[in-house]
C-alpha cells in the first residue's frame, strides 16, 4: 500500500478527541481501557460541557499524546442531547483537532447475560427490570447512535474477543487502518457494525451432507468443498480485487476502521470457509494493514 499510515494526530497533525458512548453492558470501559494502554488521555464520565477544559489541558502538554478519549454514557444523562451537540461543535472550531463519536452497543440476550454474571445494577433499571432498562437506554441513545462514526457490536462476544477487538480499533486509531473480516449466519441476524456485507449463500450448503454437518469451515472437508467449486473461486478473486481497490482508497482518505462481514445462512460453514481464505489471500497482496477475522456464529 502505498503512502504513509495516518496517525491518530490525523491529517496535518491535527489530535483527536474520542468520545465513546452507547449501552450500559456493551463493553465501554474495556474499549476506555484499550486506547488508555494506546497512549491516549483518557476520561471516565465526563460531563459534555467539560469537553474544552480538558482539550486545553492536553494541549498545553498533560496527558497521552495521542488525543484524548471521554466515555459520556446515562450515567451523565441529564448532559447529553443539545450540550454535547454544542461541545462537538466547539470541537470542530478549535484548530488542530478532531472529533469521533464511536458507539458500542450489544444485543439484549447478551446484555442481560452479562448484568446475570456480573450481578451489577443496570443504570437505569427500576424495581431490578434489567431488559425493560435496556431497551430504555436503547431508545434514549438512538439519536446519538446516528450521530457516531463507528458503531461495534458486541453481541455474542467471549471476554478475550473484546479486548483483543478493542486493542486493536485503538491501534487503528492512533496507526494505521484495521481490516476485519467477519463470517456470520443471516438466520441469526447481520451484524450491526460492519462497513460492507458480502453474501454467500449462492454457494453450495455442507449443512445438507451429512458427513459435512457436524463439521465447520475450519476443517478440511468443509473447506475442501465450499472452496472446491469454479463459482467460488472467481467470487474469491472478485472479493480480492475489489478489496484491493478500495484499502488503499480508505487508507488515503484517513479511515482507519473497515469491516466486511461475509454471510451463509448458519455461519458455520461456508462463511466461516470463505473468511479464512480471504483473510490468507489479503495477507499476501495487501500490505500496511493490520488484519483482523472473527467468527460470530461459528459455535452456535
């Protein structure tokens, strides 16, 4: 790839300002801890208006000097709404810096699971309704989650994928661009975080074999047979050549965070095929990128 990495400073040395909101359960302090460990300065509950107040610290010398990073979330709540609007848009006034919103969110299933495990206090549950308190907080964030520039889902996701996904969308931010490939099943739902979506289900299903069944794209028989056929081989070649294309074009506009999601109808099988051998031919032909692959459905 050709041309430097971007920088978390962005393009003319200009800093960012990270803020980093969306539910309660989904992962917000693990992402707080990731870009802290990155190099940022980095801020637990800071009330919107405080936005210039620490700007200026920083820029005076104090703190990480990779930007700063803020989680805002309910815990604030009476802060969001106009007062952040109007502390972005300070932001955008001062020189010398930017700002991105990045939203991390989860499903309820996996949100009530982790408040049962953690037997934590949900924000905003009254009389201990933790599902009724999600969906609350869900629809009290809706407009801010329109307002971010990367949204992660967590939904299914084990302790150590969410900070190894975390530990490296820090990286991304501060070097250079991040590629995900992530293999899923529509049966269980698209995932919410991804930048483009890929199809598969045109292929053969190992599902219907019994021999094959049991088994996931991981193993050779699997991938020997969804990998095996000419309609494979050439979507393989177009995915590659169109993922080419577009990397260095993102790298140069200052993305830094891209997710292409490749979907079958269970997530075992021909998905799960297709990532790994993408993720084995991108590895080749693309260079200056960090490489990430996940398999959300995979166990399911």
């Amino acid at each position: 790839m050709s041309g430097e990495a971007p920088t978390a400073e962005g393009a003319a040395g200009r800093r960012q300002i990270v803020i980093i909101t969306g539910l309660s359960g989904a992962g917000k302090s693990n992402a707080l801890q990731a870009f802290e460990d990155a190099g940022y300065y980095c801020v637990d509950n800071l009330p919107p208006r405080m936005v210039p107040a620490v700007m200026e610290a920083t820029g005076e010398g104090e703190g990480g000097s990779d930007g700063v990073v803020a989680v805002m979330d309910t815990r604030g709540r009476r802060y969001f709404g106009e007062e952040l609007e109007r502390s972005l848009e300070a932001v955008e006034r001062e020189k010398g810096w930017d700002h991105r919103i990045l939203f991390i969110e989860s499903d309820d299933p996996s949100l009530v699971r982790r408040y049962k495990e953690s037997r934590r206090p949900h924000p905003a549950a009254r009389n201990g309704d933790v599902l009724e308190a999600i969906r609350s907080e869900r629809q009290d964030l809706s407009t801010l989650r329109e307002m971010a520039d990367l949204i992660v889902d967590t939904s299914g996701y084990s302790a150590l994928d969410a900070r190894l996904r975390f530990k490296k969308l820090a990286e991304s931010f501060s070097s250079r661009l991040t590629l995900s490939l992530i293999s899923f099943g529509f049966k269980h739902g698209t995932p919410l975080d991804v930048d483009t979506l890929l199809d598969v289900r045109f292929l053969p299903n190992p599902h219907y074999d019994p021999d094959l069944r049991p088994l996931t794209g991981h193993d050779a028989p699997v991938r020997d047979a969804v990998l095996g056929s000419e309609d494979c081989q050439r979507f393989l070649e177009k995915a590659c050549d169109l993922l080419s294309f577009l990397i260095p074009r993102y790298d140069a506009e200052g993305k830094t965070y891209f997710t292409l999601g490749i979907g079958c109808t269970g997530g075992r099988h021909r998905s799960v095929a297709i990532v790994e051998e993408l993720a084995r031919r991108l590895g080749g032909e693309i260079t200056g990128v960090d490489l990430f692959v996940r398999h959300r459905d995979m166990d399911l």
